[in-house]
C-alpha cells in the first residue's frame, strides 16, 4: 500500500512540475544535415551539349579514343550506352575494343545485356567469341543456355567449342545452386510450419 501511495506521489508531483513549466518533454532529435551540395549535382561533369561531343568520340579513329568514350558514356549512364556498345559489338572493326565491351557487361545483368553479349557468339574473331562465352558464364543467366549449345559448341576453333562447354557446366551448377538452394528453404518452411501446428 505505502508503494502503491509512493507512486500515486511521484506521478501527482510529476503532473505540477509539467503544468508549471519545470518539468519539460524530452525534445525531438535535430533533423540531418542536408546533403552535401555535390549530392544535389547532375552525375557528369559536363553538360549535355558537351555529352554529344563525347558521343561523336565513339567514331573516332583510334579504337583507344573510341572505347574511352564508351566507359564515359556508361560511366554517366548516358541511354546511349547501351546501343552504342551494342552497334559496336556488330560493326566496330577493333576486335580488342569488342572484347573490353563484353568484359564491360559481364558484370552486368538483364536481358538487354545478355542479347549484346550474345552477338559476340557469331563475332568473325575467335578471340572475341571466347569473351562472350566467358561473359556469359560471369552473367549466369540460364536463358543462354540453348543458344550455345546450338551454336558455339560447333564452333570451328576448338578454344571456343571448349569454352562453351565450360560455360554450359558452370550455368547447370549454378541451376543445381538454386534448386538446392529452393528445395532447402522449402523443408525449413515444412518443418516451421510443422512446429507451429504442434505447439496448437
């Protein structure tokens, strides 16, 4: 009972303070800081116009020149990328600036990069359709799957054929992953489950 009177006390006396003023409410937090102003900039150091011209240095002669270009372009997300690495896996004459567009996209995902990355399946150069097939391998996108094995496992060049073997097994063991993977989610939820009902 004294407790109970104790707090009855504490609670009445806490209720005077407040009216009066002496007992105050916690304050709210301070609001962040504002972004800084870098933050609230563009992403490319130049402007638009100046994008264009870094456009027109996709034609340059120099296959350097040309593929500098390209990581700018992809670098500032220019929606010009994209095509532009597309068109340049299909017509560009350097075989080197091919190969550096499809290690570009292997680390990337989606479907659009994995159609460019597929034309480097039919390049003239061996050494570039080693690339796509390695991309694709880096990619994991079990779609492709068909694709080479109705092309470049009877590719001429042995190196390629090789490759597309391995990507193939790397693509099923990634499936087997995912399988495994799903079916071992799916028992625990099974046995989750199982536990609930018991416990009603």
């Amino acid at each position: 009972m004294k407790a109970f009177a104790a707090l009855a006390f504490a609670a009445a006396l806490a209720v005077i303070l407040y009216q009066r003023g002496i007992l105050k409410p916690a304050a709210p937090p301070p609001p962040p800081p504002p972004p800084p102003a870098i933050l609230n900039e563009p992403a490319p150091v130049i402007d638009q116009a100046e994008l264009q011209k870094v456009l027109n240095s996709a034609q340059d002669p120099d296959a350097n020149v040309r593929w500098q270009a390209v990581l700018f372009l992809d670098k500032v997300q220019s929606p010009q990328a994209m095509p532009l690495m597309r068109q340049m896996l299909q017509r560009d004459m350097d075989a080197q600036l091919r190969i550096n567009i499809l290690n570009l996209l292997s680390a990337r995902k989606g479907p659009d990069v994995v159609q460019a990355v597929l034309l480097g399946t039919k390049d003239m150069e061996p050494e570039v359709r080693l690339a796509a097939l390695q991309a694709l391998e880096k990619i994991g996108d079990f779609s492709v799957a068909s694709d080479i094995a109705n092309g470049p496992i009877r590719d001429q060049d042995e190196r390629v054929r090789e490759q597309a073997m391995k990507t193939l097994n790397t693509l099923q063991d990634m499936k087997q992953k995912e399988i495994d993977a799903a079916r071992q989610r799916y028992e625990a939820e099974k046995e989750a489950a199982a536990a609930a009902a018991q416990k009603h």
